[in-house]
C-alpha cells in the first residue's frame, strides 16, 4: 500500500526531499517505515532515539500501524521559539 | 463579517503583529494580558548570527499551539492564550514568536504566557537553521512528544517558579 512521508529540517536536507511516495507492506508500522528510510538515507541513523511521528497531522506513537494512503511525517527535535 | 480578533493560533511566513495577537485574547472579563516575544539574537553559543531560518510543519504546529492552550486552561481555568510563531528567513531583531495569555487577574496571565512558550519549545514542530559565519547550523533541541509528563511539569514549574 501507498503512503506518504514528509520529512522536516536536517531530515528533509539529508534525503533531497519534503515528500516522498512510499509502497509499504499491509500492518507495517510507522516505526518499520522509519526503518526502511534509514536503510536509503545513512545519515538518518543518527536520529533513530530522537525523531518524533506524526500520523495524518496528528502525532502518533512510533508503533503506529499504518493505513493506506497515510500521511507520516518524520520529525527531528524541534528548535521553535 | 470577519472576526476583529483574528486567528489564536497561526503559522505564518509574514511579519508578526504583536498587537493582533493580544487582540485575539482580550475580552471584557480579562484585567490583565501578559505577552511574550521572541527576537532573534544577533549571538549563540560564541557563534554570530547572520539571520535564521524558520521552518515549521503548520498544520501540526497550529493544532499543537491549540493543546497548549487547553493545557493551559486546565491548569489556570481562567487563562486564554494566542500564540503566533513566523516561518521563513528572520533577521537580526525580528520577532519568531508572539504570545499573549489573558486573565481576569495578572498572576494567571503572566504564568500561562511561560507555560505556552516552555511548551513552544518542548513541542511545536518547528526547526531553527541558523546562518552564522562561515556556515549554517540545524538547531535541535527536544524531541517533541507532548505525551510525556515530565516535560509538561517542567514547563508547569517553570511557569510557577
């Protein structure tokens, strides 16, 4: 199934990209996606203990399974203010 | 007709109006509103500052300004908060953030104000990328999750303190 993920800051600037389209497999957590992500992306790695998730603009625990057509979104710390 | 007071809770890549933003909290049974703003400083950790950059996830961002608030509401029922946060490039002296917590009495308003921007920045989906000399820098500070009690009481006790 189709997903997609939005990447902010230092993540977006590692892969190239705000958005990206996403087949992952029917029950895949959000935190399998992350996964999946890190394996493309090497400098994702390093933030494994520290993003935060957000599911369809709410956040949403890392364990989160996924929906067709979700929209996940991948936060580094944040820095407002 | 359009409401005078304006939006409580906006992302915004436009300059932000301090007044609008106490404008969108006032209303007669308040004696007091407390406001906060940010600036961006021309120094940070021995690093100039040229100018920052703000990026913000938006949506996510005004919904959680909007849990701030009704955090804050539990906490100090009568307290109403407005928080507008700038997105963009700032320069030196410009204002990110602007906040205002109305209250029918003083201690409550100025409390709720530090509560909301402890909050900012323990959780708002929003990124400082900090242009100085010689280069640029992501700032990365919490991991937001606004689930996690120990970081609300922090923000709750340094609003108390």
């Amino acid at each position: 199934m189709l997903v997609t993920v939005r990447l902010f800051a230092r993540l977006r600037e590692l892969a190239g990209a705000s958005e990206i389209a996403r087949e992952v497999p029917e029950g895949a957590t959000a935190h399998a996606l992350w996964t999946d992500l890190a394996r493309e992306f090497p400098g994702f790695a390093g933030y494994e203990r520290s993003i935060s998730c957000a599911v369809n603009e709410e956040y949403a625990p890392l364990a989160t399974v996924l929906q067709p057509g979700d929209d996940v979104a991948f936060l580094p710390p944040v820095s407002g203010g | 007709m359009t409401d005078p007071a304006g939006p409580a809770f906006l992302v915004t890549a436009a300059r932000l109006d301090t007044a609008a933003v106490a404008a969108a909290v006032a209303h007669p049974g308040c004696g007091a509103v407390a406001t906060f703003v940010g600036l961006v400083r021309d120094s940070n950790l021995g690093r100039r500052v040229l100018w920052l950059e703000y990026e913000a996830y938006a949506p996510l961002a005004e919904r959680t300004f909007e849990g701030i608030a009704e955090e804050a509401a539990a906490r100090w029922a009568s307290a109403r908060l407005a928080i507008h946060h700038r997105t963009g490039r700032l320069e030196i002296g410009e204002a990110s953030v602007a906040i205002a917590a109305a209250s029918p009495h003083r201690a409550e308003a100025f409390a709720a104000c530090r509560y909301a921007i402890e909050r900012v920045k323990q959780i708002a989906p929003i990124w400082k990328h900090e242009h100085v000399e010689g280069g640029d820098v992501w700032i990365e500070g919490a991991t937001a999750d606004p689930a996690d009690a120990a970081a609300r009481n922090l923000a709750f006790e340094r609003a108390c303190s």
